[in-house]
C-alpha cells in the first residue's frame, strides 16, 4: 500500500513539473508576442487569401511573429512548436510567405502540440517507459483484464484542396516533436500495407487485427497519416475495428486528407459497414479545413521537363533515358517488391527503369508494388500515358496511384503522353461536374467522346491531386532537388565502398 502510495506521489510531483515547464514556455511564447494572439480583438475580416472572414488576430499575429522567429531562432530556442518554427522558416528564407489559411491551420496544430507536451506522461509517449509486451502476449493479457485506454488528447484531421501545404504543415508539426516519443509519419498508402502484411503474419490468430492494432500502439501512440483517402473495399472493411482498438489504445491521430470524413470511400461498396468509422475519426479527432485556394506545387517554374507530349516524341524520350543512364548498358531485370513476390522490369540500368504504360498500369498491380519498385529505382520512365476515360478507367486508378508512391517516394518520372496531365484527365468527372454539364441536343453530343466520359467520384476528386503532383514532378526545383539527392547518395556510397575497402585492405 505504501509503494502505491509513494508511485502516486512520484506521478504528482512529475505531472507539476511538467505544468511548470510548459507554462514557463507559454509565457516566453507571450512575451515573444506570437502565441496565438492572445488578447487582441476577435474581429472578423474579410481574407483575400481563404476567400472568407477570419478573426483579426490572425491579421495581427502575421505582423507580430516574423520579429519573434528571429528572436527564438537566433537565442537558439529549439521545439517551441510549429507555429513559432514555421515563422523561423520564413524568416529564414527556407518558406514562402504562407496565406493566412496555413497560419489558422498552424494554430490548430500548435494547440495540439501543447496539449500533448502537458499530457505527455498521460499519454504515455515517451518511448523508454512504454511497455514492452509484444502484440501477442498484449492480446493474451486482454483476454484476462479487457481494459480501454483512451488519450486525454483529440487528434486532428486536416482537409483541403491540393497543394495548399498539408503535407509540409504536417512534417513541419511531426519534426518538432521531442525525439523520445512514441511516434511515426507514414503515407496512407504505405501504412495499410503495413497492417495488411502484418495481418497475413498473425494468421491463425482468433483476432489478428486486435493483435496488430496492439503492435502498432506499442510502436507509436502518436500516429501521423498522410493523404488519408479510402478507395478500397478491402481496407474499407477492416478501419473501424482497427482503429477503434488503435484509439482504445490511446493512440493519436494526425491526418491529412483531400476528403472531408464524411465524404471518405463515397460510393464505395458496402459503405454502410464503413460508416461506423467516420463517426469514431469525428469523436476522437478534431476535424480542420484548410480553405487556401492556392496550389503551391503549380507556383514552381514547371517547363517541358521530362514530360513528353504528342506520339512523334518517342525518339526524344528514348535520348533522354540513354542519358540518364549514362554508360551503363540496359538489361531486363527481375526485382523483390513485397511479401516474396517479384515484378518484371523490361529494361533497367544506373538506377533507372523502363516500361510501357500497358506493363504497370493496365497489369493487376498495386501500391505495394509500385513501392518496391520505387524501393529499388529513383528514375521510372514511362511510355504511352493515353487519355484516360471511361473505357480505361481502372488503368487511371493503377496510374493514380502510381504518381502518389512516386510523389511520396520522391522518385523522378520521364513520360511520353497523349497529353498535358490536365488533358490526360480531362474525361475523368465527378457526379456533381457531370450534373453541371449543360445537356447537348445538336449532333455534336453523339461524339465519341461524349460516350467515354468518366463519372466517378473518388477517381474525379483524385485527379487534381494527380495533375498538382505531375505539375510539380515536372518543374525544374523538382528535377534539380533530385538530381542533387542522387548525386550525393553516389558520393557516399563511393565513401563507404573506399572505407570499406581500406578495412579489408
């Protein structure tokens, strides 16, 4: 009794110094006259930038916080928040100037970042304490003592049109977090192979996905997903259950999305089994939008590039992988992409690879494989992008998703197509832009082209994603970024090989 007594104690005493801390450091943040605008007037404004009112403290604090970055920055003050290091970044000269909406959106991040360093203990993210049961021996101690464990803290679901930063805004929060927490930042896409992988390891088990959801609470209790979007059936099915064991296990959720909850995997089959899941994400996450109209990614000096219109530019295309490879010799190639299986690669040299259109986007591939390939090739070169429509739709589907694995994996792409990404996509429609669409009565509407439009609206709210991406894969600070990551990759790993050759030497 007097050990329990004593632990309660230790726990007081370590929750107050934590308080102390953390309002020490809102009153630096105060006298640094940037946290929040606290204490001038909420006065609604009209913003050019959200194309709608916000408070003036927003107004007042953009005014304010360039002073105070230099001041934090230049004192050497380090993981104040994101709020404070976005404006560090801009004084610095490493960020554009962002619109008021980023800067809402930074507030709701910094909210939630100084919730968690005040409920750090609470939320136990601090990695060193945490528990080191595996996710089976978890899910054996649960059958014995059930027991729920939800965070003190919300989430935050962040949504919006592309490239107004929500990728950026939520790297710049995950950086700033202290290194011993329990945390990770992982692509949508990526993060639900992993579950299913792991799923297919805990076969035989009588609820793999509560062994898995344990597995990755132990690993990470501040979870951070990047371009949450739902368009398969299978993973439709399994969300509910496994993130409401993963919040009963006090996990946090950051997420990024193009999609408002309610408007996640819309028409999608058995929707009503996904339903459930939208109600758990809204109660444990605040949902946030942000309203910029502005696509950064297409403010980049985006030129011809390695993106070839038109048929008769197939020579050029094929000049351009020769130089890329330089002297080496091309040759088919047979590579590892995930759980043992294995995908053809017609030619393959230097770090590059070749394919025809028809080879990765008309074939049964998925993101898997497209991120094993991306694992093993920075260069994908692609032949014969068509127009895309109704007649091959699910080819836009496999496309789309391979431009996303391409984009989050920071891989370059030479392309031939039949357009510029806006015409490729021009057929793809939403139901809302189909009802838009004037009725035509003359001759004209029997054209073909008329017949092979598209309506689908996952696929048509993916495809501005997909032509911001392209914009941006296709501008010279892309290629040059690049090229610069791939010249230094070469120049360590020629280190290493000479160290390594000294040793054995």
């Amino acid at each position: 009794m007097r050990a329990a007594v004593r632990s309660i104690r230790q726990i007081k005493a370590a929750f107050r110094h934590e308080c102390s801390r953390y309002f020490s450091n809102i009153d630096r943040r105060r006298k640094l006259s940037v946290y929040s605008g606290i204490g001038l007037a909420q006065i609604p404004v009209y913003s050019k930038d959200c194309g709608s009112y916000v408070v003036s403290s927003l107004l007042a604090y953009r005014g304010l916080s360039v002073d105070a970055a230099k001041v934090s920055r230049n004192e050497g003050l380090n993981r104040e928040g994101p709020l404070i290091e976005y404006e560090c970044r801009i004084a610095a000269g490493e960020l554009a100037d962002g619109d008021l909406c980023q800067v809402g959106t930074l507030r709701e991040l910094q909210r939630l970042y100084d919730e968690l360093v005040v409920s750090a203990n609470a939320c136990r993210l601090d990695r060193y304490a945490a528990s080191e049961k595996s996710g089976r021996s978890r899910w054996l101690w649960s059958r014995f003592m059930p027991q729920t464990s939800y965070s003190p803290v919300r989430g935050l679901y962040l949504y919006g049109g592309v490239g107004t930063g929500k990728t950026m805004l939520m790297d710049l929060f995950f950086d700033q977090l202290p290194c011993n927490w329990r945390k990770k930042r992982i692509h949508f896409h990526d993060f639900m192979l992993s579950v299913h992988s792991r799923l297919q390891k805990h076969k035989g088990v009588p609820d793999p996905l509560e062994v898995v959801a344990g597995e990755i609470s132990d690993e990470a209790i501040l979870l951070c997903l990047d371009e949450f979007m739902v368009t398969d059936v299978a993973d439709a099915l399994i969300l509910n259950r496994l993130f409401r064991y993963l919040f009963s296990n006090g996990v946090v959720l950051v997420a990024t999305s193009n999609r408002a909850p309610d408007n996640l995997y819309e028409g999608g089959l058995q929707r009503d089994l996904f339903l459930p899941f939208i109600s758990t994400l809204k109660e444990r996450c605040t949902v946030h939008e942000i309203g910029s109209s502005v696509d950064y990614r297409k403010k980049t000096s985006a030129k011809q590039g390695f993106y070839f219109v038109g048929t008769d530019s197939s020579d050029l295309f094929k000049e351009k992988f020769q130089e890329l490879i330089g002297n080496s010799i091309p040759i088919q190639q047979e590579v590892e992409v995930v759980m043992g299986r294995t995908l053809k690669v017609p030619l393959g040299a230097n770090g590059c690879a070749y394919f025809l259109f028809e080879e990765l986007c008309d074939r049964p591939l998925g993101a898997a494989d497209y991120f094993g390939l991306c694992k093993n090739f920075h260069t994908l070169a692609l032949e014969g992008v068509p127009i895309f429509g109704l007649h091959n739709r699910t080819a836009a589907y496999r496309f789309v998703t391979l431009v996303d694995v391409m984009y989050e994996n920071k891989a370059r792409l030479l392309c031939t197509a039949e357009g510029s990404p806006y015409q490729i996509f021009e057929r793809i429609v939403t139901i809302s832009d189909a009802q838009q669409m004037a009725p035509r009565t003359s001759s004209r509407s029997r054209k073909n082209d008329d017949f092979d439009l598209c309506v689908d609206n996952e696929l048509g709210f993916a495809k501005d994603r997909t032509i911001s991406r392209l914009t941006e894969m296709n501008s010279k600070e892309f290629l040059e970024n690049h090229a610069t990551m791939i010249s230094e990759k070469q120049t360590l790993e020629v280190k290493q090989s000479s160290r390594v050759k000294a040793v054995h030497g």
